[in-house]
C-alpha cells in the first residue's frame, strides 16, 4: 500500500483512485510539440486600516525557465471588485474578462450592481467548467477574489480552489507556490505581532512595506516567485480596494517605500 501521506497531492490520489477521470499531473506539462506551459505566483491579499490590499509578484515560469518577470496578477473587475490569480496567467486573464463584461452587463440590464454572492457564484461557475483542464495540468487558475459588499459597507477576502469551492478569508488570504511561507508570516503577525494591532491596524505605508518583504521572502524559498527586483526597476502591483474604490499604488510610490521602509536607505 502506497504512502499517500508522503507521495503527494490530493490530486494525485484522486486521479489514481479514479481512472475515469482525466489523468492529473504531478509537475510541469509538455505538449506533443515540446511547449511547456506558463504559470504564475504569489498572491496575497490582507486587511490593513485603509481597506484591503491585493498584491502579486510579476513572475511568470514554464518549467524551470522564467519566460517574463513583467505579469499583471492584480486585476480590477470593476470599481469594487479585484481578482488576483496564481497559475496559468491565459486562462485567468481570461476568466477575469469574462468576469468583467458579465458584472458590466449585469449592471447596465438590471441597473443594480451583482450580489457579493452572485459575484462569487460566477467566479466559481468559470473555475468548475475549467476543471477538465486543469486535472490534466494544463490552465489551472487558484484566485484570491476581493470585493466591497455595498449593503454592509465592508470589504471580503476570498479564496478558491481548482474546483471553485469558496472560502472567507479574514483577515488575509494567500495563493500559489510561495504561499505557504508568505501565510505563516501573516498569520504570526496578527495574532502576535504589530505591537498589538494585528493587520488591520497597518497604516497604507506599513502596509505596503509588508506586502514588498513577504513577496521577497517567497520569492527567496521559490523560485517560481519574483518577489522584488530593485536593480532592474521591477515592483509588484499593488492595489487597494478601499471606501472610495480600487486604485492601483503607482510604481513610484512603490519604490520609494522599499528604499525607506525595506532596504532603510
């Protein structure tokens, strides 16, 4: 009897437990024609004071090769509504398009924004029609959905599985293969760090300085993860979903954070 404790995933045994299935793969997918296909971490979203802040690496691999260190991770949905995605980029670019017109459509036909809800449930549809794909290795997309629920005036942190389960969370959530440092971090430092204020006492500034530090902390464990590149100009997107909206923190204010608060220049 096999180890499953030691071997690997859950998909793994699933696929192995269920031959019906399409087969599930345990690492990097090659085409006939050789092409291996791109993926994309880390992703982290956290309650800080002003709102909540979304920020994802600009790395991009196909196998062990980093085919562009330039990849948008962090996308608006619409004014109150951010998607950050860990995995293939073409198909949760994808699935953010569609998210986008739908809530566009929705809005303009029933002039009335979608639920919280009815967001998540269309988030979650695009991922289980994606499933056939994603257990052969090929485009599997894990996001983190934010978004502003208007009849309680506060702000959600989502988090999905492959087969678009749904999940709260709060205070932070964090997706992709530098993850697992990147969570325990935050979880040690709301509960027992900040001087007491946990995330949601961050001020902006703080805030961002966290976010630079975790993704070069993954980015040290993962090759996969980009983290922070000063020498060649290249910060993560970061973007607030706060009282008034989403807006994007420009790469200025980026890097004048990380001279200051990361590197104490």
């Amino acid at each position: 009897m096999k180890d499953w404790h030691n071997r690997g995933s859950f998909l793994d045994l699933l696929g192995e437990k269920s031959p019906g299935l399409p087969s599930v793969a345990t690492g990097p997918r090659h085409s006939p024609e050789g092409w291996v296909e791109t993926r994309a971490t880390t992703i982290l979203a956290f309650h800080f004071s002003g709102g909540v802040l979304v920020a994802g690496d600009r790395r991009a691999t196909a196998g062990n090769r980093i085919m562009t260190n330039r990849v948008e991770k962090v996308l608006e949905i619409d004014g109150s509504s951010l998607m950050a995605i860990a995995g293939s980029p073409a198909f949760a670019i994808e699935m953010a398009r569609i998210l986008e017109h739908s809530f566009k459509y929705y809005r303009r036909s029933q002039l009335a924004e979608l639920s919280v809800e009815g967001k998540l449930r269309m988030l979650a549809q695009l991922l289980r029609e994606n499933v056939p794909m994603a257990m052969q290795g090929f485009g599997a997309v894990v996001p983190i959905f934010v978004t502003r629920d208007s009849s309680q005036a506060k702000n959600q942190i989502f988090f999905y599985d492959i087969l678009g389960a749904h999940f709260e969370g709060a205070p932070f959530a964090v997706a992709g293969s530098g993850s697992v440092e990147v969570q325990g971090i935050l979880r040690y430092l709301d509960r027992w760090g900040m001087s007491g204020r946990g995330l949601v006492g961050l001020s902006e500034r703080e805030a961002l300085a966290l976010a630079m530090r975790l993704l070069e902390t993954a980015s040290f464990f993962d090759s996969a993860t980009g983290g922070v590149q000063a020498g060649e100009t290249i910060y993560p997107v970061v973007k607030i979903l706060g009282p008034d909206g989403v807006r994007t923190v420009p790469e200025a204010d980026l890097e004048a954070c990380y001279r200051t608060e990361v590197e104490g220049v």
